[in-house]
C-alpha cells in the first residue's frame, strides 16, 4: 500500500511507532520507500518514541524517529533531518 501511496504523490508520516521492538513490517515500509516520500511526526501527545515510551510524546522527541530512520536507511541523520524538513515544507508551504 505504501508503494501505491509514493505513486499517487503523496508522503508518508512516521511516528514513535517505528522505535518499537514489536514494529515488524514499518522498518520495512521505510527502508524501501524514498526519503523524499517520508515526513516525521511525533504523535503526540501519544505513541512516544523509544526510549521516551510510556512518557507523554513531545515534539522533541522526534530526533528519536530520525536516528531509527537514519538506521534503517544507512544513512546519516543529518540526511534524514534535512529531506524530511524539505518534505514538511512542500507539503505545508512553509
């Protein structure tokens, strides 16, 4: 489905949920789809990132998700931070 979602156009948001020992199929979703399709998201004030789970989520916390990104991808999160900032600001035009 994500794959039908990247040819439509459309971005992805990944949130807290991506640090999770039990996540099976999202480090997947993630690895195979663009960076250019990705947006980070905090969920917030829910679904805290590890190792914040069980806290209320803040949107500070998102560093957590870039570095799992930036893993799962091989890549710096550096890389992660500025594509995913880019995305952010094509789709709210800011």
């Amino acid at each position: 489905m994500a794959k039908e979602i990247v040819k439509l156009g459309m971005y992805l948001g990944i949130g807290g949920a991506l640090t999770f020992k039990n996540a099976r199929v999202l480090p997947g979703v993630v690895k195979e789809i663009p960076l250019e399709n990705l947006v980070l998201e905090t969920d917030a004030p829910y679904m805290a990132p590890v190792p914040k789970r069980g806290k209320v989520n803040r949107s500070d916390y998102i560093k957590f998700i870039a570095e799992k990104v930036a893993e799962i991808k091989e890549i710096s999160v550096d890389k992660v931070y500025d594509v995913t900032n880019k995305n952010a600001e094509r789709i709210f035009k800011f």
